[in-house]
C-alpha cells in the first residue's frame, strides 16, 4: 500500500473528525485535504503512527480555522445554522445509538459554537473518538490536567443548555410529516396542535437567499408565519424525505437545484425547534450527495 492509499484508509475519520470540529462539511474537507498535503510531503520514516500523527495535524488545522471562522460568523447576515450532511450512508460514522444522532444533530452543533476551539477540540475527542486524556494533552500540546479541564469546562457549557433528547427517528419522521402536511394545507388549527408554547423558526439565508433574519418565537406567531410560508414559496417545489445529521428532514428541490433542507427538535409538548436552511453554499455539500429519488416524484 503506498502513501495515498493509506491516507484514503484515514479519510472518513479524519472527515467525521473535522466535521464535528467545524459544522461546516466544506471547510471539514478542506481541512482533510490539506492535512493529506502534510502527510504527502512528509520524510520517508518520519511517521511511526499514522492515525495519531493525522489526527493531530488535522485537529491544530482545524483549531486554526475556528480561530478565523468565529470572527466570520460575528458578521454572518441573519441566523447561523450548521452545514447538513447526510448521514443515511454513514458519512458520520456509526447512528445506531441516539447519543450518537445527538452527538452531531444541528442543535448540538449550534451549542459547540459557544466553546473556545481548545475546549471544543478536548470534547470532540474525548466524546466522539474516545481519546483519554494524555492523549488529548498530546494532541494539544498541552498538560494533562489542562486538558481534563478543558473538556470538563466544554461538556459543562454543552450540558447546561443541553437541548431535549431526539425522539426515536420513525416517531420523528411521522411528526415531521404531519407537521409538512398541515404547513402546506394551510391548516392553522392542526399545525398550531403540533407546536409547543414557546417554539422558535431559525432560518439561514447567509445573506444570499431570502430568509427570516430574526427567530420567529412562539406558536401563534411561528403558524402564521409558516402557513404564509408554504402559501407563498411552495410552488414548483418537489418535497423529499432524508436524513440529515442523524434525524429525518426534508429536501425541497426546485427542478434539480437543491434550494432548502428542514427539519425540526421536538420535545414533549410538540415540535420546540424548526430549522430552515437556504444558504445555497451551505446546501451544495448536501446535494451533490443526496439526489432526488426521482425527477417526477
């Protein structure tokens, strides 16, 4: 096996590992790139483990994207929402747990936005890949104890604010469905039923697309806004079933442009959280790997 084709042994990790540390699947693959760069110019011999020796030059690569990124997003037009990725074919690794779907669903995702990079780095890899702590200490250059608390401090923020745990997906796919199927008939009586008291709409346009630039809160408000949603944007757009971050969600393709992904959190009460994403950057990640099933659908 020569140098590239042992990197390529290394990329799903490496992209599941960037993914988590950015929210963004197209900086996460240009951060896999260009630690294969790295990895390429590196001397004969130099490397006795490769799978650590690449986590940790992609970690440090990401720590200095988020160093940048944060600055960015202080200037991000409207509400700032997570990159979708489509996981039904494991891009993300393993699903099977619903601590797992949690681990990379748009709500915790948006949560790690609110760590330092180092706290965010110490709970990616403690979490999701198991690394102890000596051995996120190696990968940051730091002191073991520094980074026991480090993680402690990042998953303290994350538990704090936790979001409601994930019902089972089929439960929520159902819900979703009613939940589409009442937006586009307009019926205000059965989609207000389905939303909690203090639901919220997050909708990311970045800027480029018309979007709500403000949450929309509470159910009256967030039916009336959906409803005049659906009645005005629906027309000519094909609906379709996916999933997206480990739970259901819906595409809505317009001919074979993919223009909006939502989904929804629901709790107890009824659905606490839809996410609208439009920004057409951040869907071309998405669509040139989920299709539609089919053109006339």
């Amino acid at each position: 096996m020569n140098a590239a084709e042992e990197f390529e042994t290394h990329r799903p990790r490496l992209f599941s590992l960037a993914y988590r540390m950015l929210g963004s699947a197209a900086e996460a693959e240009d951060a896999v790139q260009d630690t294969y760069l790295r990895w390429h110019g590196a001397l004969p011999g130099q490397i006795a483990a490769p799978g650590p020796w690449l986590n940790k030059v992609l970690t440090n690569l990401c720590l200095n994207r988020l160093t940048s990124a944060r600055a960015r997003r202080e200037e991000y037009p409207g509400t700032w929402l997570p990159e979708p990725v489509a996981t039904g074919g494991g891009a993300l690794g393993p699903m099977e747990h619903a601590e797992q779907r949690e681990a990379v669903s748009f709500a915790v995702l948006t949560l790690m936005e609110r760590l330092t990079p180092p706290e965010r780095a110490a709970v990616v890899l403690r979490d999701a890949f198991a690394y102890s702590h000596r051995e996120i200490a190696g990968v940051l250059d730091c002191s073991e104890p520094a980074a026991r608390q480090l993680y402690h401090r990042g998953h303290r923020h994350l538990t704090d604010d936790a979001p409601q745990p994930a019902p089972d997906p089929a439960q929520n796919a159902a819900l979703l469905q009613r939940f589409l199927s009442a937006a586009a008939d307009g019926a205000l009586d059965r989609l207000e039923q389905l939303l909690a008291e203090q639901v919220v709409v997050w909708a990311d346009g970045g800027g480029k697309v018309r979007a709500a630039l403000r949450p929309v809160t509470g159910r009256d408000n967030v039916t009336r806004f959906l409803a005049g949603l659906f009645a005005r944007f629906t027309t000519g757009v094909r609906f379709e079933a996916a999933e997206a971050n480990g739970l259901p969600a819906v595409l809505g393709w317009e001919g074979d442009r993919l223009t909006t992904l939502g989904s929804i959190d629901a709790g107890p009460d009824g659905v606490t959280t839809v996410r609208i994403l439009r920004n057409p950057d951040k869907l071309a990640h998405f669509a040139a790997r989920h299709r539609p099933l089919s053109q006339n659908a």
